[in-house]
C-alpha cells in the first residue's frame, strides 16, 4: 500500500492473532513478556498459529501424562523457543528388548 500524498510504502496490515490465548493455554504461568514477544516474530500466519495451539495441547497431554510438578515445566517464553518440536505427540517406542518405554 502507498501513500497518495508522499509515496511511502506501508506494510500491509498483517492478521491479527490472540497471543494472550497462547500462554492463557500454557501450564506454566512464568516466562510471559519473552513468550509473547517470541510469538509476535514467529507466528504470521493462521495456520502457524494453529499449529502452535496444537503443540500447547501435546505439550500439557505430555506434561500430564508425566505427572510432572509445575515448577519442573519449562517457561512459556522458553516453549515458544521451540513450540515447533512438539507438533508431533510423542510416540511410546519400544527400547532394546522390545519392551514399551
């Protein structure tokens, strides 16, 4: 977009997401100013954000099935670092005998 007038180029305006939502669905209430700084830059999409909402809800189904303390639970500024490794649930794989984990 340009401005009739001085014909500076504006960004387009982007789409708007609720980052707040994002750490409202986290488990652990620490690390929010890092956290929502890191989703502003990475998340640009709404697939992306989706797909982060979805690696929240593998992350508190892992969390859960650990029966991990809270204050064990990494911070939401240091998840949104790597929020993309828990795209996929993880998986109960066998070890070297064969037996599940």
């Amino acid at each position: 977009m340009q401005c009739p007038r001085c014909s500076y180029k504006w960004k387009e305006i982007t789409e708007q997401f609720d980052y707040e939502a994002l750490y409202k669905a986290f488990p652990r209430k620490r690390g929010k100013s890092q956290g929502l700084r890191v989703a502003r830059k990475t998340i640009k999409s709404r697939a992306q954000y989706e797909s982060c909402l979805k690696a929240i809800e593998n992350f508190n189904l892992a969390m859960k099935k650990e029966n991990r303390e809270k204050d064990k639970i990494m911070y939401f500024g240091t998840f949104m670092g790597q929020w993309t490794d828990w795209l996929q649930p993880e998986e109960e794989t066998p070890d070297v005998f064969g037996f599940l984990k």
